[in-house]
C-alpha cells in the first residue's frame, strides 16, 4: 500500500517532529479558501488513520490548481508544521491518486453494481 511509498498514515504525525518532511495521502473532505486568507487554501485530507490538514500556499496552488481544486484521492510533500499540538502539513507538491479510487470502487464489481465514494465539501 501506501506505507511502502513512504507515505505517513495520518496518525503518526503527532510522533513526527515539526520541521520534517512528509508525505500523506488521502481522500478530501474539506477545501476552504477564506476571503482574510489572502489566497491560501486549507484542505483536510483523511485515511483509514484519521484526518490531516494541509495549508496550501498560493505558489503551490498555482502549480497544482486542477489537482488541489478536483482531486478526490491526493497525496501532498511537505512540511510538517506542528506547534502547541496543532499540526499542518504545509504543502510543496500535489500528486493525485484518484485513479485508485476508480480500482477500490470496483471496476471489477459485478456489472450493474457500483460503490459511490462521497463527496468532498468544497467552498464556491
């Protein structure tokens, strides 16, 4: 799985020091763009661990702008910001997994059967 892509489960960045670079993954729940925010994007990306927040500089989210907006399944680089036990992941690149959705979703379920993923909750 993941873990042998040195990607972190969620869970563990509370034992990971603050500073250090990280890879997570995860399904997006939550993309929020406030207006105060002067452009940075706040996601919070979940695995079967838990959840993970992200800060995505605007920089980044230029670079990265189809996958931050339409990923489903992402896995984010960056550094881990961790202070009085509150803990970002602040983003440096964006890789999309989606497509493995598509193989847990079951193209390979019997014809006529599907499995619906849910939806991210995204700003407008």
């Amino acid at each position: 799985g993941l873990e042998r892509e040195r990607t972190l489960p969620c869970s563990r960045l509370a034992e990971t020091p603050d500073g250090q670079f990280v890879h997570v993954a995860g399904l997006v729940l939550v993309r929020q763009r406030p207006g105060t925010a002067k452009g940075v994007i706040f996601l919070t990306i979940e695995d079967e661990t838990g959840p993970a927040n992200i800060i995505v500089w605007p920089k980044v989210f230029e670079q990265f702008r189809a996958l931050v907006m339409g990923g489903r399944l992402i896995r984010i680089r960056g550094r881990l910001q961790s202070q009085s036990g509150v803990m970002h992941v602040i983003a440096r690149e964006v890789e999309d997994l989606s497509f493995r959705l598509r193989i847990l979703a079951g193209e390979s379920a019997s014809p006529g059967t599907h499995k619906v993923m849910p939806k991210g909750r995204n700003f407008h």
